[in-house]
C-alpha cells in the first residue's frame, strides 16, 4: 500500500511540472538540397561530455530533446560525406535550437569544422521571453536585504517587460509580467512551481550561485504554462562537470566603507560652535 502510494505521488508530480529544457535539431541536406536520411548525429554536452546519439529520418530531420542548458558541439557523419562537426552552440534554457546544414560529398575520413552563431531567430515557437544567463547572474551586483538576503531572480528586472507594483524593486512579488497583477506570476525551478498556492506569494529564495539561469516568458506561451496572471518565470539550477570547480561569498557592510550618497550634499553640514560660559559665582562675606 505504501509502495503504491509513492508511485502515485511521483506520478502526479512529473505530470505537474513543466518542461525546462531545450532541444537542438534540424535538417541535413547535400549540395544539391535532397535530404540525407539515416545520417548519424552525435551531440556532445562540453561540461560533462554528456553524449546524446540519433539518426536523420528519411526527410534528413533531426531532433535531440531533453537537453539542460549549456554548450554542445554536434557531429554528422553519412557515408559517401565528410564529417561535418559544429562547435560551440549555446543552449539557453527552454530554447529550441535548430542546425540546418548541407554536407560535402568526399570520404568520411575528411572533416568540416563550423563554429555556431550564438545569434538565432526563434522561429520554432511564437513565445516571447528573455534569458538572463550564467555569465550575467555571476557578473551583475546583485541586491541583498536582511530579510531574505541575495536573490538572482530580481535581476528580472533587468528585462523587457517587467515592472514593479511596488515602490522599490527589493521583492519579486511586487514585480509585474507583461502588464500582469503582482503575486499571479508563476514562478518554477527545475520545472517544479515555488509559488505559496494560498496568496501566490513566491516563498523560495535560492542562492544566486545555485541557479545557472533563468527566462521570463510573457504571452503568448505555451498551454503548459498555465497558472498565471502575466507571465511565468522558469529557472534551472546548476549541474556538475568534469572539472574540480567551485565559489565563496561574504557580505561585511559598514557606513565608514560606503560611498556617498549621489544625492547628498557634496560638503558636510557646518557644525557651529557656541561656548557657554558659566558667571562668576558671589563671594561669602
């Protein structure tokens, strides 16, 4: 009874969370545009050389899904082509990326080397959403506060549409999606939501060195998204690699160290000075 209660749980929970990962796909093709089926494809996650296999189908389509952000270089190998490797194609999260390319007839012993744009028009999904990456939430001050102290997701700020209701921008329940009311954004990580479904108050705060990236999505977007007022934020936290890496963090905070406000007096306030002086006290007789 228990086992069957587990599995129930675990079955409901992978049917609520949404998707975060991205796919990389696309069609090959030879000089002449005929499509090259049962082409061999082999993706390799540069991290963690992750490697992910497949074949083109007889339209020379392709597709690898379920792939976590990060850099992949992609091999395509077909008997009677040269072996044609792509390198350094950035995967942002939730992004479907697509490599349409034509291979050059000569033995598979020959190599193609091709450096990937970073630079790519979606034209796979009509969604709109910006990404703010690993190098940003590394690179960019970010705001602390006593109560719940560094938080990356206010870097959403930062984006195209995405306001404050609020007066200062030190809470991400006061942020607007796309015209949205505050607290009726959806907010997930790693697919799972962290919104309080009492108040719709986001309750989670991560450490900014746990999240590898984030997007903001606003309308339209996919159905799966559901669950919110404007738009839906999606994060990824990170993952390990192959290298021995790691980070520290300290936060010493003391006025004699900050700088002057912009908006004060360049000169300090005049202290005067006024003695006092006590009178002469009468003699006794």
């Amino acid at each position: 009874m228990r086992s069957k209660c587990v599995w129930t749980f675990l079955l409901c929970l992978a049917a609520f969370a949404q998707s975060y990962t991205g796919s990389i796909g696309g069609r090959v093709i030879d000089s002449t545009g005929a499509a090259v089926p049962r082409a061999q494809v082999t993706l390799t996650e540069d991290s963690t050389n992750t490697i992910f296999k497949t074949l083109t189908n007889d339209s020379g389509d392709f597709v690898v899904s379920y792939l976590k952000p990060g850099t992949y270089h992609a091999e395509f190998a077909s008997p009677g082509f040269k072996e044609h490797v792509e390198t350094g194609i950035q995967l942002q999260i939730n992004q479907q990326r697509r490599l349409d390319l034509a291979l050059e007839v000569g033995q598979v012993s020959e190599r193609v080397d091709v450096s990937a744009s970073s630079a790519q028009i979606n034209y796979v999904s009509p969604e709109i959403g910006q990404v703010v990456d690993a190098d940003q939430l590394i690179n960019l001050p970010e705001l602390a506060s006593n109560s719940r102290g560094r938080s990356p997701f206010l870097l959403a700020k930062l984006l195209p549409g995405v306001t404050s209701n609020g007066n200062t921008y030190t809470n991400i329940n006061s942020f607007s999606f796309s015209g949205g009311r505050k607290t009726t954004n959806e907010i997930l990580v790693d697919g799972l939501p962290t919104t309080n479904p009492s108040d719709e108050t986001y309750t989670l705060t991560p450490s900014p060195d746990s999240i590898h990236e984030f997007k903001v999505l606003t309308t339209p977007f996919s159905a799966e998204y559901g669950h919110t007022g404007g738009g839906v934020m999606i994060a990824t936290s990170r993952s390990g690699s192959n290298t021995f890496h790691g980070s520290a963090y300290d936060l010493f905070r003391n006025r004699i160290l900050n700088t002057r406000d912009f908006f004060a007096a360049t000169q300090g306030a005049t202290k005067t000075c006024r003695t006092i002086r006590a009178a002469p006290s009468a003699g006794r007789s």
